[in-house]
C-alpha cells in the first residue's frame, strides 16, 4: 500500500512547491489547494488521510477550514494540522481551539516535516 493522501492547502506557491516536493519524495500523494473553498472541495472529493492548512487564506481562514471538516461527518475523522507562521502561545492555543489535531509551525523544517506528518498519521493509514 501507498503512503498517505496528503490535502495542503496554501496560497504560497513557493512554499506549495516546498512541501509538495518533500513529501512526494517520501512516498506521499500531495493534492494541492490555493483557496480555503478549494481546500473544502478537495477535502469532499478525495477524503484525504490528513489535511494540512496555512491558517491565512485568501478567500476563508484555515481555522474555518478546520471547523467546517470537523463538522462533516464525512470528514470529521481526519486529522487537520495547521501550518503557520503566527508562533506565539497564543496562537497555538487558537489552532487547537479551532478543532486542529497539530500544528507545524513556518519556516518549516525540511528534515523534520516527514516525520511530523507520520507522526500525525500513526495509526490513521
């Protein structure tokens, strides 16, 4: 079996790019967005094993992504990881309130971002 379906949503290209890259090189199948909607979209059409979000979108913020997966039961299961460069406790605090199960925070870590989203997975492919 193949390694995981990954959604990234993220209105960067550069860093879309970034990821997508790394985690495709570990095996994964990364389905991009650039919008919130696109997200939500991708998110009902392919089920994927984990989302991850940037928190600021264009068009709908990723805490409203998260709530709007966590409400669907289609979707409730999957694990949302928020990624973002807002580091502060706070904001922490307000990714885990806003229904996300991690958090990654920006610039990332290339070495480590594979292992995070395995992290993350255990358990759910």
């Amino acid at each position: 079996m193949g390694k995981a379906k990954v959604l990234y949503i993220e209105d960067n290209l550069d860093n879309m790019i970034l990821v997508k890259r790394i985690l495709e090189i570990e095996g994964y199948h990364v389905i991009g967005a650039e919008t919130g909607e696109e997200g939500l979209a991708k998110a009902m059409a392919n089920l994927p094993d984990i989302v991850i979000t940037d928190i600021n979108l264009p068009d709908i913020d990723g805490y409203e992504v998260t709530d709007t997966l966590k409400k669907d039961t289609k979707t409730a299961h999957i694990p949302v990881i928020a990624m973002t460069a807002n580091v502060m406790k706070k904001d922490r605090e307000n990714v885990i309130q806003a229904g996300c199960d991690g958090f990654i925070s920006k610039p990332i870590d290339v070495d480590d971002l594979p292992g995070q989203i395995e992290n993350f997975l255990k358990g759910k492919v």
